[in-house]
C-alpha cells in the first residue's frame, strides 16, 4: 500500500509570518495535531505541531497570573516555533518506508510532497488507523 492511499489530502496550512494567536485559533477549532508552514509560493517550509505551539506560549495565559508579557507570546510568528526542514515523502511511496521514516526521525508526521508541491500529509496515526482495519 501507498502513502497516498491514505494520507490526508486536505491540508490546514499557515504563512510564515502568520501570529501563533492564528496558529492557536486553528488548533482550538480542528480535530488535527500538525498545521504545516508555507512561504508566499505556497511552498513548505516547516511544521507547527500543537506541542510546539503549545511550548512556545506562555503557560500564564488565560489565567489569573496572566500579564501583558505572557499575551506578547501569542504575537510571536510561525517561522519563530516551526519545525524547519521538515522529512517529507513522495506519495508513491509504501506505508513501512513511512512508518521507518516516523521512527527513524522520531516525527509524527510527514508532509506528502510531489514536484515540490504539497499533496497531502501522513501521521502515525493515519498508519495505525490503516493497521486496524
């Protein structure tokens, strides 16, 4: 089996520029785990997990100790907390190569890319879905 057989193939993205306030409002209304980070010719250039963005924000926020420095951390930019030169994959490529790659890396997700173009995203969790059926 193909990794394009199951990845993901709509794709949440976010510029490079774009605040991590933005970031935060995606996470907070999506059932996904990964938003991947394109420059202004849509092409990849990293990978914000929900842990990254969640690391690079102040713990304070929205609570009673919250000061103006910890609402600063939402202003921070995407290419500030992103994953640089993230492991990709082609989608011709078969799930154990995938899951060796995950592994390998210690990753939990791999953007699918053809001819420099983003076609989709895998994740473990795509291939333990796969696995059980």
């Amino acid at each position: 089996m193909q990794v394009q057989q199951i990845m993901t193939r709509r794709l949440a993205t976010v510029h490079q520029d774009d605040r991590l306030s933005v970031v935060r409002a995606i996470f907070e209304q999506a059932p996904f785990r990964h938003l991947l980070v394109v420059d202004d010719e849509e092409r990849l250039c990293g990978v914000i997990t929900h842990a990254d963005m969640y690391r690079a924000l102040s713990p304070y926020l929205a609570t009673d100790a919250e000061l103006e420095r910890d609402r600063d951390t939402l202003q921070r930019r995407a290419h500030q907390v992103m994953s640089r030169h993230p492991v990709t994959i082609a989608p011709e490529t078969g799930l154990d190569t995938a899951a060796a790659l995950l592994l390998e890396h210690q990753i939990s997700c791999l953007p699918v890319v053809a001819e420099g173009r983003l076609q989709g995203i895998i994740s473990w969790k795509d291939l333990l879905r796969t696995l059980m059926k």
